[in-house]
C-alpha cells in the first residue's frame, strides 16, 4: 500500500494562485495605484495617498456594503428590484440640497449638527 504525501501550501499561495481572490486584491492594488497617479497627472500632487482619502474610502465602504446586500436579496428571492439604488441616490440629493439651502457660514455649529441629522 503506497502513501501519497499530502503537500501544504500557504494561505498565500493559495489566494494567489489556486483562487480568483489574489487576482481581485491584485486588481484592486493597481486600481488605487493607478488612480493615484492619475491624480498626480492632473493636479500635480499626490493628496490622492493621503490619510484623509483613505479614511474617507474606508467611511464609505458600509454604506455601498449595505446597498449592495439590498441588491441582492431580491435578486437571490427571484424578483430584480433595483430601484432601491435610485432611490438610496435620490434620498442623498435631497438631503444634500436640505443641507445645502439651511446651512450658511453664520449657522452655528450645533444647529449645523443637528440639520445634518435631521437630513
């Protein structure tokens, strides 16, 4: 009776190669890289790297998650609804317009907050 020897590979042999999640995380890598220096291109500087836009990306990430998942129920359920998007896009215009119209540099900060919630 022969053993065959089982070979382990590592996890990161194994998204890069053996799965299509290596390619996507590549894929991504070189979207932000490329938009970077797009942004070099057209406005001489690399704000693009910064801290502050990574933060914002990551802060806008459960909102387009949540959106997604909404999406996806009723495609999984049969029917293809996706009015959803337009409507999720609709409610941020009109608050940003309801935002835009009540606050001014004199409204002071508490009323700024509390508009801001409200919307």
């Amino acid at each position: 009776m022969e053993t065959k020897k089982i070979r382990k590979t590592s996890w990161l042999r194994h998204i890069f190669f053996e799965s299509k999640l290596g390619w996507l995380f590549v894929f991504m890598v070189v979207s932000y890289l490329a938009m970077g220096f797009m942004s070099y291109a057209l406005k001489g500087n690399f704000k693009y790297f910064s801290g502050s836009t990574l933060q914002s990306m990551v802060g806008q990430i459960p909102e387009i998650g949540i959106l997604a998942i909404g999406c996806m129920l009723p495609m999984i359920t049969g029917g293809i609804d996706l009015s959803m998007i337009g409507k999720a896009n609709l409610s941020g215009i009109v608050a940003a317009a309801f935002m835009k119209a009540l606050i001014s540099d004199t409204t002071p900060e508490g009323t700024q907050v509390l508009i801001s919630i409200v919307a």
